[in-house]
C-alpha cells in the first residue's frame, strides 16, 4: 500500500499573522529610509543656514540674537591640532610638565581641556604663545564655530 500525500493546508491564522509581521517590517523599513533621506537633506539645509547665520553675527559684531523667545548665540569649539602626528605629540608630552596625560595614545579630551587651559589667559591674537615651548612645534589650536541654540 502506498501512502497517499495530504492536501495542502490553508493557511493557517499563525502564517496569516507572519505574513502581515513580514509586510510591517518592509513597511517600516521603507519608512525609515525615506526618514533618513529626509534627516539628511534637513541636516545639509541646517549647515548652510548655520554658515549664514555665524556670517551674520560677524557682520552685526553681535555674539548672539534674541529670536522668538530662544537664544542663537556663536559658539567656540576649542580642539588640538597634532602639527606634526600623535607620535610626535606623545613624545613631546612625555618630555614636558605635562607627561601626565599621556598614556599610550593621547586622550583627545584631555588633551583639548589642556590646550583650552593653555588658553585660558591668553590674550587675542597670542593664543599660539599659551602654548608651551616645549610642545609649539606639535601641537596646534583649532577652534570650530557653530550656532547654539537655548530656550
């Protein structure tokens, strides 16, 4: 006797109720995209607005504007700059009163709270001078501008 093979079953509710979980999730997935694409082309129009508005400050001679109940004002980012590269900067610290903060790397944090401690009493346009002897020909300053905002 030779055994006869089932019908194929309906679909059961459980497959029904994948299904419709696979579909959801290709649905969220294409709404993530388009959220994304539209995130990032916000973020590009926010950049050149940032650029427009940090060219108006300057040109105002104004710090910061009073906007709708809420504060733009220019903000400074101070960063170090290996002249040089991180191998040369290391070895500069490890020879210097600052042999402290190093490590086998430098902590990038540590070291730009250093270089804004350099600057702290340094007047403008001798910012280059805060900085050490011992370290001037590894270690520059940079300083990035962007707009806050405050509520």
């Amino acid at each position: 006797m030779t055994a006869v093979p089932a019908p194929p079953a309906a679909p059961s509710a459980t497959l029904a109720a994948a299904q419709q979980r696979w579909r959801d999730l290709l649905a969220m997935n294409d709404d993530i995209r388009r959220i994304e694409r539209d995130l990032k082309a916000l973020k590009e129009a926010r950049a050149e607005l940032d650029a427009q508005i940090r060219d108006d400050l300057v040109e105002m001679g104004a710090d910061s504007v009073r906007v709708d109940g809420r504060t733009l004002y220019l903000r400074t980012d101070t960063f170090s700059v290996h002249l040089i590269d991180e191998a040369a900067t290391i070895d500069a610290l490890k020879r210097s009163d600052h042999a402290d903060i190093v490590r086998e790397t430098v902590n990038g944090n540590t070291l730009h709270a250093l270089v804004r401690e350099f600057l702290r009493d340094a007047e403008p346009g001798q910012e280059d001078e805060a900085i050490p002897e011992e370290l001037r020909d590894v270690l520059g300053i940079h300083q990035r501008f962007t707009i806050g905002i405050r509520s």
